[in-house]
C-alpha cells in the first residue's frame, strides 16, 4: 500500500514539474522605445531588422512555446511619396502560396487604414494579420499558429491591443 501511495505522489509530482515548465509566458505589454506603438505579448520579443525590396524595417518577435505560434509586431518605413498601393501591395505579400481559407478585410485603426487577413495553408499554420499605413510607415502584427493549435481568444487579444502611441 506505502509502495503504491510513493508511486502515486512521484506520478503527482512530476507532472507538477512536467506542467510547470509547460505554463505560457506571461503576456504584457510591449512599447518599444521610440518606435510609436504597443501592443501586449507573451514574454519579451527579440527585435529583428528586415530588409523588403529596399526596405528596411524593424519587427519584434515572440515564440510562445506552449502554443507552437510566433507574434509578430513591427513596422517599415517607406520613401514619402510611396504610399500609393502600399497598403494592397503588403496584402497581397501575405497571400503568396497555396491556401484552403483566406479572408480579407479593410479596418482602420485611429482613422488611419487597414487590412486584416487570414490565411489558412494547406496542412500548414494559419496566419491572421492586420497591416496599418501612417503616412509612409506600414505597421504589421502578425500571428502565426500551428495547425489545429489555433488559440482564437490568444490571438484576438493580441491583435485587438495593437495601439499607436505617437501618431
């Protein structure tokens, strides 16, 4: 009996540990210095500069390990006077590849416009993004999920709190 109460706690036990490191990053907010915006995330992202066609731009990436997704917050800064297309041209950057379910819409956000995008891939992760023009800086927050590990509350939350602090 002693023997099988042991056994018992150590199962006990070491799925406590198991879960424990198995608990989500906790979500925050994330308002880089300088960089005019906010938006909550899950730990602390690592900023990444990318180049796009001549572009270059500044995104800050978060892995959340416990749901196999990655947030993705950040921003380019286009030449003035490029702004034509800009906002349907980033769109249309999303939908490349093959793809089971895709939905776009216009949004605005502080009046300034939008797009929100879906896209499911075959087999593969589904990628919800909203892209926002301010003058010549295209901001983009970005989720991508696993398939069959979307988290839909987790990700509204994280695209909903995506806020412009200077503009």
């Amino acid at each position: 009996m002693r023997k099988y109460a042991l056994m018992t706690l150590m199962v006990v036990l070491v799925g406590a540990i198991l879960l424990a490191g198995c608990q989500s990053d906790a979500w925050a907010e994330f308002a880089p210095e300088g960089e005019e915006f906010s938006v909550l995330m899950p730990g602390k992202p690592k900023a990444e500069t990318e180049t796009r066609e001549g572009v270059t731009g500044t995104l800050y990436v978060q892995q959340h390990k416990q749901t196999n997704s990655a947030y993705i917050a950040g921003y380019f800064d286009y030449p003035q006077g490029s702004e034509y297309r800009l906002l349907e041209q980033a769109t249309a950057s999303y939908l490349v590849g093959e793809h089971d379910q895709l939905d776009v819409q216009a949004i605005e956000l502080d009046g300034y416009p939008g797009r929100q995008v879906t896209h499911k891939i075959f087999g593969g992760p589904t990628i919800q993004a909203r892209i926002y023009l301010v003058g010549s800086r295209l901001y983009t927050v970005t989720a991508t999920t696993a398939a069959g590990e979307i988290q839909p509350e987790e990700v509204a939350e994280f695209l909903d709190s995506f806020d412009l602090t200077d503009k």
